[in-house]
C-alpha cells in the first residue's frame, strides 16, 4: 500500500488496468479447472460402479488392494513346539496369550478407560492460548490531505472456562463412565472365561477323536483276526466261503471307520489350533485320553454351585454394572432441571505500535481482558427435560429386568450342568460294564468259532458290539471332562484366581 500511495495517477490506473487482465486470466483458468474437476468424478465413479449384471460375480482394481490388505490379518502369529506334548493348562495359557478374541476384549476395555478420563476431565477447567498478530495500514484523511497511518499490534490471550457447579451432571457422567469401565472390565474376563472353555472343548474333541482312532484301530485289528481265522478253516476245509467274505466285508468295514476317525482328528487339531490363535495347518501333540485321571463323582451340591455361579459370573456382573450406569445417567437427567454457573477469564496482553506520515513511531502496551460469570437455566424446553429423565428411569428398570433374566438363565445353565455331569458319570460306568461285556463276549465267540462251536455271523456281531463299545468307553470319559469342563464355565471356576489349572 505504501508504493500504490506514491505513484502518479497514470501508473495506478496501468497498474489497476493489468490487475484487472490478471484477473480476467486467472477467471479462465479457474473456469477450466472448474471442467476437470468436474469431469473427474465421472471418471472415479466408473470405477466404483455397482455390478452390472447379476449373473457375475463383481471383480474390480479396489479387490486386489483388499486382497493384500487381508494378508496380514490371516497369518498366525506364532507357531507351536513340534516337539513338545502341551497338557490343558499349557493351551489355556497360550489361548489366552494369542487368541485375538482376548485382545480385543482388552482394548474395549482400555477405550472405555479412556472414556473415564474424558469425563473426568469436566471437573478441571479448560485454558487455550492464542499469539495474534495484526499490521494494519490506512490513509487517514485530515484537513486537505491523506496522511499515511501503520498501526502494527501484538497480543497473546488466555482462554479460561471453568464449570462452578452443575448440580450433579459432571458426576452423573462420571459415575456413568466408571459403570462402563466396570463392564468393560467384566466384559474382558468373560472373554477369557469363553476362550479357556473354548480350548477346553477343542481339547476333549481332539482327545475323543484319538481315542476313537485308538478304539477303531483295534476293532481293525479284531476284523483282521477275524478273517485270518476264517480263512485257515476255509484252506483246511472247515468254513465255506461265504464265511470268508464275511470276514473280509467286516475288516473293510472296520478300515473305513478307521478312515472317517481319521479324517474327524485331522479336523480336531485345527479346531484346537484355532482357539489358541494359530494356524490350523500347526501341528499339536497333546497327552492321551488314558494319562488323564477321571473323578467318579463330584462333591458340590447344586445349590453351592448355583451361589457360586451368582457370585463369580462375570456377564452378572457386567450386567449390575449397566444398573449403575444407567442410575448414573439418572442423576445427569435430573440436573438439567436445574441451572449452571460458568466462570470465563480472559486475560490479553498487548502491545500496540504506530506510525503516521513523517512522525516517528508511538508505542502502548498493557494488560486488559474480561472476567465474566454466567448463570445458564433452560425454563422451558416442552417437555424434552421430562421425557428425558422418564428414559432414563425406563432405562433403569429395564436394565434390572435384564439382570433377573440372567440371574434366572444362569441358574438354569448350572442345574442343567450339574445334571449333565451326573449323567456323564452313570454313563461312564455303564461304558466300563459294557466294554467288559463285550471283551468276554468276543474272546468266547472267537475261540468257539476256532473249535467249530460257533458260526461267523456270530463272531462279526460280538466284533462290531465289541467296536461299539470301545467307541462308547471313549465317548463316556471325554463326556465326563467336557461336563466337568462345562459346569466350571457355568459357575465361572475357571477364572477364578484361586482355581487350579484343569
């Protein structure tokens, strides 16, 4: 502005002139840009189109990114001792190291602790500091001339709002928070209480599987011994054939259960290396079904186990932790019936320079500012304060309801448990009676079939009953430790931090 006030008329109106020009250029270019710009959304959306057929499946450039994108969310994160033979506990452990279920239990949980600290932060005042800086140049016009005048100013400011008193609703939204951290944090337990119980299914499933491989491997070898028998006495004149292709359909029989047996574990391994976190491609050596010591009866009642699972619940818990919250939400409606005082400081320093036409520069500075107090009641707002504070309750009630509900579904978890448990271990005996039935059964069919006292048809059913048997004996002791493993889920033992390892 200083070199415009010392030009002669001519050189302002050439320079207004090409000013103008310069404008009229820049108004062509803006229009131009304004074309492309508006040409390259049709582009950009030919390219985010929907499928234009249904007949097809939709494959576009955006796939391929998702597709690598995905890569690193399918790859385990660590890997298992080949070598080494986990027992339950050790695969507890590392579930709950790697499974991805607990991380993310764990970061809801630190989200919500965050959020407790958002709301505490109403209770501290709020300060913001601004640094201005301001040149402003004029011609002031005195007398019969334009004097030229620089005002040059300087100023850093402090915001500072703070909340007197609200009658309540900064600690109803803080009470609030902390319900909802509680929850979280019940939440996260949970988890854990899902996974261990997770682990603990994919372990006895993989256990009853090696098992059946076990019992289907000697049902095998008893259909073989079977057929070997019949056709000695075939080459020695005793049987018919007839005999013989009976013997061989029962070891085919028997070769093809062992099959689908197999095929069952190769899927009880990667079910089990899933709820670790690994990949189902790793291989697991665990300890057999026979090293693990089975109870013959439990000692709780089911009412001590009912008490114990109203106690130690965490999704209970979690559920008493919402009534907190919503009667913490409760005291934050009702406050807005009532009015709020606010305390606002601003303290400025500034620092003012200025200059006019052929006088030297003048300074002032100094400290001003404002100190305000503001009362802020709503009187009337139709209702909203009302319907406010009647959701709230409702929300309240509603959430005890809830928490009823569940005290009621647990009790029912526990006593059908329990039950289940009972009837795992009468079926566990029963197993035993029978696989020693059968056993004897077989041994005498089989010799009396060698003397000729008994005909083949005889021996390939006691084999089959004998087979059935050892698939039920191992079915009735993993029934026992997935009941046991159920019951400590529903009553919540296998977090508790007292309760030993399984």
């Amino acid at each position: 502005m200083a070199a415009t006030a010392s030009r002669t008329p001519r050189e302002i109106l050439c320079h207004v002139k090409f000013s103008t020009l310069r404008f009229m250029g820049n108004l062509r270019a803006a229009k131009l840009f304004a074309v492309i710009f508006a040409l390259l959304p049709v582009k950009m959306s030919r390219a985010q189109t929907a499928p234009v057929a249904p007949d097809r499946p939709w494959h576009a450039a955006p796939q391929a990114q998702f597709t690598q994108d995905l890569r690193k969310y399918t790859e385990a994160s660590f890997a298992l001792d080949p070598a080494k033979t986990y027992d339950l506990g050790e695969l507890v452990d590392l579930a709950e190291q790697h499974n991805p279920e607990t991380r993310v239990a764990w970061q809801n949980a630190k989200a919500q602790a965050a959020a407790l600290g958002v709301a505490k932060s109403e209770l501290y005042p709020t300060i913001a500091a601004a640094a201005l800086s301001e040149t402003d140049r004029s011609q002031e016009y005195l007398a019969t001339r334009f004097f030229r005048q620089t005002i040059q100013d300087f100023q850093v400011a402090l915001d500072l709002n703070y909340t007197v008193f609200d009658f309540g609703a900064r600690a109803g939204r803080i009470n609030a928070a902390k319900a909802q951290v509680l929850a979280a944090n019940f939440a996260f337990n949970d988890t854990h209480r899902s996974v261990i119980y997770h682990v603990e299914q994919a372990y006895y499933q993989l256990l009853n599987a090696m098992g059946q491989e076990d019992a289907a491997q000697a049902s095998l070898s008893n259909a073989q011994a079977v057929q070997q028998a019949a056709e000695e006495r075939l080459n020695h004149g005793l049987s018919t054939l007839p005999d013989v292709l009976e013997a061989r359909s029962a070891t085919a029989q028997a070769e093809y259960e062992l099959q689908a047996v197999l095929g069952a574990e190769e899927i009880a391994r990667g079910n089990l290396a899933t709820a670790l976190g690994a990949s189902p491609t790793t291989a697991i050596h665990v300890q057999p079904l026979k090293e693990l010591p089975l109870p013959d009866s439990i000692s709780d009642t089911v009412e001590l186990a009912i008490d114990r699972a109203f106690a130690q619940r965490p999704d209970l818990t979690r559920q008493l932790a919402e009534i907190r919250s919503a009667n913490a939400r409760v005291k934050e409606t009702r406050a807005a019936f009532y009015p709020s005082l606010n305390l606002e400081a601003v303290p400025i320093a500034q620092s003012t320079y200025g200059l006019q036409q052929n006088l030297p520069w003048g300074h002032t500075a100094g400290l001003v500012g404002g100190l305000q107090l503001r009362l802020n009641w709503t009187v009337f707002d139709g209702g909203a304060r009302r319907n406010n504070l009647a959701q709230a309750r409702a929300n309240v009630q509603g959430a005890e309801a809830q928490a009823s509900v569940a005290r009621d579904q647990i009790a029912d978890q526990v006593w059908a448990a329990y039950s289940n448990l009972n009837t795992a271990f009468r079926q566990r005996q029963a197993a035993v009676a029978l696989l020693a039935a059968a056993s004897q059964s077989y041994e005498a069919a089989l010799e009396s079939y060698n003397y000729g006292l008994r005909n083949l048809l005889d021996v390939t059913a006691a084999q089959r009953t004998l087979a059935q048997a050892r698939a039920a004996d191992v079915l009735a002791r993993t029934q026992v430790l997935n009941a046991l493993a159920d019951l400590a889920f529903r009553t919540a033992d296998s977090i508790q931090p007292y309760a030993p390892r399984p």
